[in-house]
C-alpha cells in the first residue's frame, strides 16, 4: 500500500523519463521516488548491465529499457517473454531471467534462494528465479501469462495489457523491495496483488496485509536447525511476533486463487479446483481437538495429533498460511509443496502418494491417526476400502489427498 505510482503516472513520465535515462544519462530519481526505493532502483545494488556505458548508474531505468527496441514490448532490452509452453526456461524466454539466473552460470545472476530457504532456514534447492522455476513443479508462465491478460479463465482483477510479462502478475518490477535483504521486515516485501499492481503488497502495518489480520490464529512455523524459533527470520518465539513479521500470503494467493475464478493449468491437463480459504479447516474454518472423543478400537482414549510448535489444545483457533506448505514459484516436490515445513525436510516427487510425508509434518503420523479414522468407521459413513488399499487392512491407505484436498466438499475433506 502507500506507493502511488500509477501506470497513468509512469506513461506521463514515460517518454521524457526514458529519454532522460537513456540520452541525457541522467539517473530518473526525483520523479520516481517509488521506484529508487525499489531493489531495482537501488543505487548500491540495483540494476546494472554491464554492456551498458559506465554513464548509466547503477538503478536506472536504462539497465531495463531501452528505446531504441521498439519491437520489443515495454521497450524492454530482451524479449519480455517468448510463451513458451512448458519449462525448461532459459535466460532468452523471459526478460527477468536475463538477471534473475544463477550466479555461478553467469557472472551478474543474482541470488534467490526458495522460500523454505530464505525464510524457512533450510538449505536452499534452488538459487535463483530461473532455476525454481525449472524444477518439475512450478507456476507455469504461459497458463500466468495467459491468465492475467484474460486469453484464459476467468478473474476478478482487470486484464493486464498484453505486454505485461508473466512475473508482473504477481509482481511490479517499479516497486519490488528486497525482502531477502531483512527477512523479518515486510515493509520490504516484493510482491503486489494483481488487483492492486501498482501498489506493494505486505507493507502496510496493522492491517490485512500482515498475517496478524488472523489475531493469534497464525502459528508461524518452526524456523530450521531449532525447536523453539519461528519463521521467517528465526530471531523469536512468540507466534505474534513473528506474525506481524510475515506478510498476508492467503489474501495475496486468492486473489488469483478463490472459489470463483476459473484457471486452467497446463501441467495438470484441467482447470485448477476452486476452494474458499475461510470454509477450509486450514484456513479460516475451525479443526477440534478430537483425539480424547473416541477410544473404540485399539484407542487409548487421549491421543496426540499435532506436532510442535502447534498444540492439540489449541486445534480450532489456528489459520495457516499458503507458505507454511507451498514455495510460490517452483519445486521438486508435487504441486509446489515445500521441500522443508515446520523444520523438517519433505520429498514428495510428481507421482508419489506418499503424502504423509507432508502431514505428518504438523501432524501425527498417520499410524497415530489411526483412531481418528476408526472413529469415522464406526459411525458408519465409511468402509474399509474407502481407506484401505486392497484386502489387508493394514498401514497402505490410500492417498491423504484423495480425501483431504482443497475445495473437498466438507472442510477440505471428501464425503462420500
Ligand atoms: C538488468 C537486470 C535485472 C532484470 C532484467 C530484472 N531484475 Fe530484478 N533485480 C535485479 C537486481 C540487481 C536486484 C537486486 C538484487 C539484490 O537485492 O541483491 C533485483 C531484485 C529484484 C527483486 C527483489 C528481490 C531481490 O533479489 O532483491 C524482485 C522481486 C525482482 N528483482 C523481480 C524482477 C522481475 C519480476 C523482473 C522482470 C520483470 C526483473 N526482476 C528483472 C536485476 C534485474
Ligand atoms: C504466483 C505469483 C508469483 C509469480 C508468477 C512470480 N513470483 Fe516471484 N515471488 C512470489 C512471492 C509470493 C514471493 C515472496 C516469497 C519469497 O521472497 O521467496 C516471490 C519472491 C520473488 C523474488 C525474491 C526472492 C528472494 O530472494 O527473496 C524474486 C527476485 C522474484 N520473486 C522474481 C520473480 C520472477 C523473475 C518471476 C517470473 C519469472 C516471478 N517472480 C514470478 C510470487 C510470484
Ligand atoms: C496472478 C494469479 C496467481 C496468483 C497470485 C497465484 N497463482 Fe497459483 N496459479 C496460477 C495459475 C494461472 C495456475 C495454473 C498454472 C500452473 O499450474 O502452474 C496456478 C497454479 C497453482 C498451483 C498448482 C500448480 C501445479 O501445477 O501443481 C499451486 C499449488 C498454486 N498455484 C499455488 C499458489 C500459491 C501458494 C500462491 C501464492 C503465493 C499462488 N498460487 C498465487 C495463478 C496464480
Ligand atoms: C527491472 C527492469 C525494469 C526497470 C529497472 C524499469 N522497468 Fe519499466 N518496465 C519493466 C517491464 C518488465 C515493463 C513491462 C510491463 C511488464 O511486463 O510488467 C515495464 C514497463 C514500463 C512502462 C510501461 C508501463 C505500462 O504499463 O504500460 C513504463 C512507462 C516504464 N516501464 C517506465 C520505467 C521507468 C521510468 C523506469 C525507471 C524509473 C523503469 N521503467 C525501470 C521493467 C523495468
Ligand atoms: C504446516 C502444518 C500443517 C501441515 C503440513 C498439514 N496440516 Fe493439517 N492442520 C494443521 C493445523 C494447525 C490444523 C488445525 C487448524 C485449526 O485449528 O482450525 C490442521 C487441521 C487439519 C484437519 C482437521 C483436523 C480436525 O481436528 O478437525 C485435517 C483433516 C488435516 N489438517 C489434514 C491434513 C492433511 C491430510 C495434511 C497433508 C496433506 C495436512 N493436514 C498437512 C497443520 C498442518
Ligand atoms: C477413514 C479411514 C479408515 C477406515 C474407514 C478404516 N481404516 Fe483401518 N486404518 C486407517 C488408518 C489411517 C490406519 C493407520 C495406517 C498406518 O498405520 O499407517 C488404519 C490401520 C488399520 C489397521 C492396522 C492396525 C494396526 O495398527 O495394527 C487395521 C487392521 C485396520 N485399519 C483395519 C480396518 C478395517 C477392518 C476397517 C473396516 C471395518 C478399517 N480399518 C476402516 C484408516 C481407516
Ligand atoms: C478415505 C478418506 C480418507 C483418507 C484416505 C484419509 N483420511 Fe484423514 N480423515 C478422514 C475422515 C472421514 C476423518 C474424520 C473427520 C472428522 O471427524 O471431522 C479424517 C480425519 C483426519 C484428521 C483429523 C482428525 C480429527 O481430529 O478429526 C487428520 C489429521 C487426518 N485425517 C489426516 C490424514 C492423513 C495424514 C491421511 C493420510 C495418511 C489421511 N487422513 C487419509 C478421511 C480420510
Ligand atoms: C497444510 C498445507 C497447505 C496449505 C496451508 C495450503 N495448501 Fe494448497 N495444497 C496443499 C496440498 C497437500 C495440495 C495437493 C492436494 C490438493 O489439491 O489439495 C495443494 C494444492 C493446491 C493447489 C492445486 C489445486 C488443484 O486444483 O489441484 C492450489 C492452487 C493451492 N494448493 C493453493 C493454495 C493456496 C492459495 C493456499 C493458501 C490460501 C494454500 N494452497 C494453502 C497443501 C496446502
């Protein structure tokens, strides 16, 4: 919020802007203080390409557009992107890769660690944009791109012009702040939702841009190597603390994400299924803490169901945040599950079932879950087989996920 650069103001500026940058050398700061607040628009480690005269400062405009490309959208240096189907993505297939690539595979890449990594303390899977984006899960560019300016689906934002590039969707290349450069301050974040691309998303405190908009519902994770310290910076343990560190990811991913708008997506062949977060039990709607309510068979009456930092008393009051278990751009796990959660590694490859790798991360595993789901049984709703997987009733349930899934009839879970 607070930053009104409008598109209206930047076309203004446009022409003479650019023309400053680009003729006269002289650097845009004064018109722009939005933008010299950006990471791009930093002097001291913005912008800067080194096929460009030693006139350009650091932070200009000019490192980005140039205006002698006018077949090129935006004006920009390199194509903004080519709509390539499917990954793998080189640097050529997007503008932003060109400097969002790996350090070591070009002098200039610039290092982004994935989210587990930068505020989850976990070692990093990928190290820069480009390569998240080229692991086997991720946000498809083309499905993005042809989302955002209406080709496809259907939304509740305003198409974005044919020229924006797929990255804009979920950020504003004018206004991106370096999150990663104080991972606890959210005035830095880099994101704007696509129904408010022109301002920044997260800094603005005491309001629904932070994750304390949920009061104490949000129970940040545990934050990698400790068993106390919370996300996203490791530096507390008190839950509201470290929420008002954390930007409101669950209002900026359903802007795209809700229970109205159409998506389709690529790489799983069907439009995504819609859900709404507030009648989720991860969401907004309330879990309970049934684990003393059954002790039918084998059930010892009182069992645990959650792992620390959450607590079995506390079931019902907590709403999680799309982050605590999805990276926003890619991974190697299925449908772009974090590889690290609550401190903890996590494999789940394209085509595993073996999702109780992923639950049981907050969860019991599921053999300590066993009750809960025997209780169901009893009532009568369900038989055997809508758990178990061929005739011995035993530990080989079918999937997690087939049952409890986003969007599932009944609190994100399946009746049949
Ligand atoms: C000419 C090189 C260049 C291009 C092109 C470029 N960036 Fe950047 N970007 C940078 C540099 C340099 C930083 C600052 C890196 C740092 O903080 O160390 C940065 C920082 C960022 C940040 C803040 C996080 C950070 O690493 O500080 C975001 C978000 C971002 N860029 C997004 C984009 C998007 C989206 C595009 C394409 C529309 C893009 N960038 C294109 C060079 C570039
Ligand atoms: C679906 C939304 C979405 C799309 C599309 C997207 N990003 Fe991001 N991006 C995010 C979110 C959310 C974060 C904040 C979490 C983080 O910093 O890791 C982020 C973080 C970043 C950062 C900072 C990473 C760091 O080191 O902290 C950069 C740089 C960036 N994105 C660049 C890009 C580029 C380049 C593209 C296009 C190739 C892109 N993003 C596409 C959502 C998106
Ligand atoms: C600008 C709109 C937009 C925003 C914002 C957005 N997404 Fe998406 N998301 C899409 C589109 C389009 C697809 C379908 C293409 C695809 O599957 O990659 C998708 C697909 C996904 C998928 C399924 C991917 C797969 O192939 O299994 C997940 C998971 C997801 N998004 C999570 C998130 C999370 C978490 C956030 C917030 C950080 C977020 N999205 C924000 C547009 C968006
Ligand atoms: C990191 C690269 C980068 C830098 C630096 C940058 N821009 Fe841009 N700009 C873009 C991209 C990318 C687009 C195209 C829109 C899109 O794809 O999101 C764009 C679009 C524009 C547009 C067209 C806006 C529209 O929506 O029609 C104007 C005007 C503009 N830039 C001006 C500037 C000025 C002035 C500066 C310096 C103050 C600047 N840009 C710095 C990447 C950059
Ligand atoms: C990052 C931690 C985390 C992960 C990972 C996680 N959950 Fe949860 N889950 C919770 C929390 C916390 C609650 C309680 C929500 C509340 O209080 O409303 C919950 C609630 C639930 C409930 C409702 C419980 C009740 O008592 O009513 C079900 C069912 C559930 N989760 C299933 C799953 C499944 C299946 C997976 C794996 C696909 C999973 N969860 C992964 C943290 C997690
Ligand atoms: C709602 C789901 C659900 C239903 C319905 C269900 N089970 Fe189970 N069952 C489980 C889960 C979860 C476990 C624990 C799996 C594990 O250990 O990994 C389990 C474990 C078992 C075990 C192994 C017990 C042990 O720990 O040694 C047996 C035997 C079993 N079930 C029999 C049955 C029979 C017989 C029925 C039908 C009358 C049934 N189950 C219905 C979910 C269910
Ligand atoms: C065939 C469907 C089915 C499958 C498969 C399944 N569950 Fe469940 N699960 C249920 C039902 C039904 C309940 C009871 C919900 C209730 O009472 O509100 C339940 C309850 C739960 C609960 C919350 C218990 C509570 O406190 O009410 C958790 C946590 C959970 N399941 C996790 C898992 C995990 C982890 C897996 C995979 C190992 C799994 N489930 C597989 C149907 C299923
Ligand atoms: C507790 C962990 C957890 C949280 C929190 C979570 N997700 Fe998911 N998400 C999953 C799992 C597991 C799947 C795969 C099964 C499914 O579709 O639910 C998934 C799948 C998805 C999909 C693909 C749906 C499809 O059609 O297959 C999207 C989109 C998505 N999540 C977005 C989000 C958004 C947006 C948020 C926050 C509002 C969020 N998720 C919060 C675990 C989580």
């Amino acid at each position: 919020m607070g930053k009104n650069i409008t598109v209206g103001t930047l076309g203004h500026i446009f022409l003479w802007s650019i023309c400053c940058c680009l003729l006269l050398f002289v650097p845009s700061a004064g018109n722009t203080a939005n933008y010299s607040d950006s990471a791009h628009g930093d002097p001291g480690y913005g912008v800067l390409r080194s096929s460009m005269p030693s006139t350009y400062a650091q932070g200009n405009c000019g490192h980005c557009h140039e205006q002698h490309e006018a077949a090129k959208s935006g004006l920009l240096f390199a194509t903004n992107f080519s709509g390539k189907m499917t990954n793998p993505y080189t640097a050529a297939d997007n503008a932003c890769f060109q400097c969002h690539q790996d350090a070591s595979s070009q002098s200039g890449g610039i290092t982004n660690n994935n989210y587990s990594a930068t505020f989850g303390g976990a070692t990093a899977e990928s190290d820069s944009i480009m390569d998240a984006f080229n692991q086997s899960s991720y946000h498809n560019l083309y499905d993005i791109q042809q989302y955002i300016t209406g080709s496809r689906g259907t939304k509740s934002f305003s198409n974005f012009s044919a020229l924006y590039n797929p990255c804009s969707g979920c950020h504003n290349a004018h206004l991106a702040k370096a999150n990663k450069r104080s991972t606890g301050d959210p005035t830095e974040t880099v994101m704007s939702k696509p129904s408010d691309h022109e301002n920044l998303w997260g800094d603005d405190n005491g309001t629904t841009e932070l994750m304390t908009s949920y009061g104490t519902g949000y129970q940040p994770p545990l934050y990698d190597g400790s068993s106390t310290l919370l996300e996203p910076d490791g530096l507390s343990t008190s839950a509201t603390t470290q929420a008002g560190k954390t930007p409101n990811y669950n209002a900026f991913c359903t802007d795209c994400h809700n229970s109205t708008n159409v998506i389709y997506s690529t790489e799983l062949g069907r439009n995504l299924r819609t859900f709404n977060w507030s009648l989720e039990v991860h969401g907004e709607d309330t879990a309970s803490d049934d684990s003393s309510s059954y002790s039918g068979w084998g059930g010892s009456g009182s069992e645990t169901e959650m792992q620390s930092p959450y607590s079995d008393s506390n079931l019902g009051s907590y709403v999680l945040s799309c982050m605590d278990c999805h990276e926003p751009h890619g991974s190697s796990n299925a449908y772009l599950i974090r590889t690290s959660i609550n401190a903890g590694s996590v494999s789940l490859p394209s085509g595993s079932s073996n999702w109780d790798n992923v639950c049981s991360r907050c969860h019991a595993v599921a053999s300590d879950l066993r009750n809960l789901h025997h209780r169901v049984k009893d009532d009568g709703d369900y038989s055997c087989s809508d758990c178990h997987i061929g005739s011995t009733r035993d530990g080989n349930i079918r999937p997690c996920i087939e049952c409890h899934y986003h969007g599932s009839s009944f609190r994100g879970l399946k009746t049949f």
